[in-house]
C-alpha cells in the first residue's frame, strides 16, 4: 500500500507541469506609484471581466504591487483608487489566453483630476512578462481561416486532419493523438448518405 502512494503522489508531481503548460488561464499584474515615482501602499485594484461583469478586488502591497492569476480570456477593466489620489481607470484591455499583461500606473493628485481613463484598445499590450506566444479567436475567425481543404469539402469536421498528431484513412476517419484501429464516434451527416467518423482513443 505505501508504495502504491508514492507511485499516484510521483505521477501527480509529474502531471502537474503538464497541466500548467496547457492551460488557457492569463495573469494582469502591474505597479502603482505616485507622481513622483514612489509605490502607493494599500491601493484598492478592482478588475471586470467585460463579458460576465465577474470581479476581482485586490490591494497593492508595501513595493505598490497587485497581480491577479488564472484569469479567462477576454475584456476587462481595470479600477484603481487610494486616498488623496485621482481614480485610474483602463477599459476593456484585451486578455488573450496564456498572457501575463502588465500595468504599472502613476496615479495623480486628486486636486489635478478626478478620474484618469485609458482605453484598452488604444494600442497592442506586449507581453513583457514570458516567452509565451497565445491568442484568441472567435468561432467566425477560425471558420474563415484560409486552410487548404476547402476545395474538396465544406466540413468544418475536415480541420481536424490539420491538427499536430491526427491521422486520416481513405474512407475520411480522422484520429486525433492514437492509431485508427480504436473507439469512434459518429457524428451527424451533413448530407444523405455521408457520416463523419472521428477516433477518440488510441490503439492498444
């Protein structure tokens, strides 16, 4: 029995750089400081996902510091405020999965203004933070992508042959990370008389 424990707790330790390197979660952090380059202790940060009106608060710590983790990609804003300051405020910045974004704000005197606002969109956010290349696309994006099987079908079931790992037989059936002698799974025709075939588990 121990040493069953110490194989599940060895696989865990071996899954779990796995799972982080797939996930779709993006981090935003920054720092805030005053105008004359100092950190802002105990600053209240408030951010919104755009498209669920979701919100996370956090408070900048002793270096001016605020980072949020496992965010979903998306549109967020971003709210920031601290006694005898202007309120900050960034507009739906874009998240794109696996993206670390960064902020670092310099509040101004709230007798100079009474709120500062930034527009998301107003440029490219360029990730600082990592080597790692993501982005987001929507249904109507991937649909219009200009891959080379158009010409001899409108399936959308068809894109699944361009993907790293998957293997076609002659009669269309498309396996995806295993051998094509396995489980399929039969999905809907398109038209009378023809039946996708997709293969979900690999050879034994």
């Amino acid at each position: 029995m121990p040493g069953k424990l110490s194989t599940l707790f060895m696989v865990i330790l071996l899954s779990a750089p796995l799972a982080s390197g797939q996930s779709t979660f993006g981090d935003i952090l920054g720092v805030v400081k005053d105008p004359s380059q100092g950190t802002v202790l105990a600053a209240q940060v408030v951010l919104t996902r755009v498209e669920d009106k979701s919100e996370h608060s956090a408070t900048t710590d002793a270096d001016g510091a605020f980072h949020f983790v496992n965010l979903r990609p998306g549109h967020y804003d971003l709210l920031i405020s601290a006694s005898g300051f202007a309120e900050f405020k960034i507009s739906s910045a874009q998240l794109d999965a696996r993206q670390t974004m960064r902020f670092d704000v310099a509040l101004k005197l709230a007798s100079a203004a009474q709120t500062i606002e930034v527009g998301g969109e107003s440029g490219p956010m360029i990730n600082t933070e990592n080597a790692t290349i993501g982005e987001s696309k929507s249904f109507q994006q991937i649909t219009s992508l200009p891959v080379n099987y158009r010409g001899a079908t409108t399936s959308p079931l068809a894109m699944l042959a361009t993907v790293p790992g998957a293997q076609q037989d002659a009669n269309g059936n498309v396996s995806v990370g295993g051998g094509l002698k396995a489980a399929s799974s039969s999905f809907m025709p398109a038209r009378r008389g023809v039946t996708s075939t997709i293969t979900t588990s690999s050879a034994s």
